[in-house]
C-alpha cells in the first residue's frame, strides 16, 4: 500500500447522516460521485470534518472502506480514524483502517505527545507505533487542531521522511514561511505536503507544496481544482479566484462542518444537516442566508471559468 505522488485537491469529506442519528450511506455515496464530478484528485474520507472523534471504530472502518468501494478506482483514498490515546490502541486502530482498501492511513499528530511534552517524545512513541504496523501501511501525517494543535518542526518533519513510511502530510499551519521550510526538508523523499488554507494556498503552490486538503473543497471542490491545475499557465485569474476563495473561506467561521451539510443539501445530495460534534439547532436563518449567497456565487465563478462538469 502506497500512494502513488498524490497532488491536487483531496477534500477532507464530512459525514452525513439519517434523522436517526446513524451514518446515511446513500448520500455518502452521492458525496462521492460529486467530487469525483468536481475533479477533485483523491478524498480524504475520515478525518475530524468527518466527526471521527465521534464515531466507533466500527463506523470509521466501515465509513473508510464505504468511500473506498464507491471511488472505485477513479481517484486514490486515504483515512485517519486515529483517536485512541495508548499505542496499543492506535495500532489496532491504524491497522483495522489500512484493512479497508485505502492508500494511507493518516496519523494525528497531536495522538503522539502531550502539548507540553517534546519533539524527542514525539518521535519516540512515532516510532514505537510504527515498528509495530506491518511494513505494508503507508502513513500520513495531519496536523488536527482538535483536541489540541501540533504542528510539526521541520527537523520533526526530515525525522519523518526520512522513515520512508510517510507520504502525506495535511499542514494546518496557516504560514506560509513555515511550510517553506517544511517543504525544504521534505524536498526529493516521497512526502508530499498538502496546505489546508486557504489565504495561504496560492502562495505556497508557487513555493512547490503538492496540494490543497482542507474544508472548503467540501463547497466548491471545482473551483480548487481549477485553481490548481491551472495557477501556473493564467496567472492573473488565478489571483482573482484565489482572492474570492479566500474571502469566500470566512465561512468557516461560522458553524461547520453543519453549514457544509447545509450547503450539500443544495446540492441534493443530502436530506438534513444533522452533526453529532454540533448542535444543528444553532445553524441560525442568517447562517443559512449566508451559505446560499456563497452557493449563488460558487455557482457563477465555475460558469465564469467555464468549469464544466
């Protein structure tokens, strides 16, 4: 198992459910076909905008190979599911979710070491997990700002690469100074390093990070995907986009991943907005307003790009 140079975009999926409160795998599967129509490059398909922290292990498992069976080829996935606290769990966790058919399982790098504990700590319990999973997992590495943030020193970074095992890795830093950096450690091993800003993300494709992961392409996947694959050749749109996208990103702000759903419901893909991390009754009327002029608007840039689907 082992992902093959990802790039491009891979949005980090939600998870929607029935008014019973269990995972509605229908609409999953009409997830799945809208990003693929949307050209997105890979899907990240449990992570925390899937509400992992607040499913079992059972539901991460099965939720993770569901993607994977509707993907079907067409574009890679990768899974976390990576909550437990002691490594014996995490082994089983990390193995149970490389069973499920995905190209990496994603490690979260605050699992690995307390906020006040040091980068040798961090290293030494990655690499008792790791001298623990069969050679066979390919790793990633995302940087979840939940329970608390850790982002990664590039020296932690090199140790990283330099295992050989990591291939992935989701940067919440938000600076782009940083992930210049990151991205001089990593530069000729097989880590690809993926920005999950937004504001920062033009700038940075031009410094050589592999792609956007973060979640907006859960609203406008098509037009991340046009704006990476086409930065380089269109210059001065790119930057008009970017802009947009990144006033257009404010959106989160606001109560996600509920006003995702909200806005998936537009796209008929599901029934509610229903979460288990939020409480659905705070999505108030302007919240909602708010999502349908971003809809509006989504819709009139990819006619502006002339993004066909």
């Amino acid at each position: 198992m082992k992902i093959n140079n990802p790039s491009g975009v891979w949005p980090t999926m939600i998870t929607l459910y029935k008014e019973s409160g269990e995972i509605d795998f229908d609409a999953m599967g009409r997830m799945v076909e809208w990003f693929i129509q949307n050209k997105v490059d890979g899907l990240f398909a449990v992570c925390q905008s899937s509400e992992m922290f607040f499913l079992s292990l059972e539901e991460r498992v099965k939720l993770a190979a569901f993607v994977v069976e509707k993907a079907a080829g067409r574009v890679p996935v990768i899974a976390s599911g990576h909550t437990a606290d002691s490594i014996e769990d995490q082994v089983r966790e990390v193995t149970a979710m490389s069973e499920t058919g995905v190209e990496a399982v994603i490690l979260i790098s605050n699992r690995l070491a307390d906020e006040d504990e040091s980068d040798e700590v961090w290293k030494d319990n990655a690499q008792k997990l790791i001298e623990r999973l069969p050679e066979h997992i390919a790793l990633g590495i995302y940087e979840c700002p939940f329970p608390y943030k850790r982002l990664l020193t590039p020296s932690t970074l090199k140790w990283c690469a330099d295992t050989g095992r990591f291939f992935f890795l989701k940067d919440t830093s938000c600076d782009v100074e940083m992930i210049k950096e990151k991205l001089e450690v990593i530069k000729g091993t097989s880590l690809k390093l993926f920005n999950a800003n937004t504001a920062t993300l033009l700038d940075t494709l031009k410094l050589g990070v592999d792609g956007y992961s973060g979640v907006m392409a859960n609203f406008h996947p098509d037009l991340y995907a046009w704006l990476l694959h086409h930065w380089e050749e269109r210059p001065e749109e790119a930057q008009y986009l970017s802009d947009l996208l990144s006033v257009a990103s404010f959106i989160e702000r606001q109560l996600y991943p509920i006003n995702a759903k909200y806005y998936q419901m537009k796209e008929g893909i599901s029934s509610n907005y229903h979460s288990r991390a939020r409480n659905h009754d705070e999505f108030t009327a302007t919240n909602k307003l708010e999502v349908d002029e971003l809809y509006r608007l989504s819709k009139k840039l990819s006619q502006q790009f002339s993004i066909h689907h």
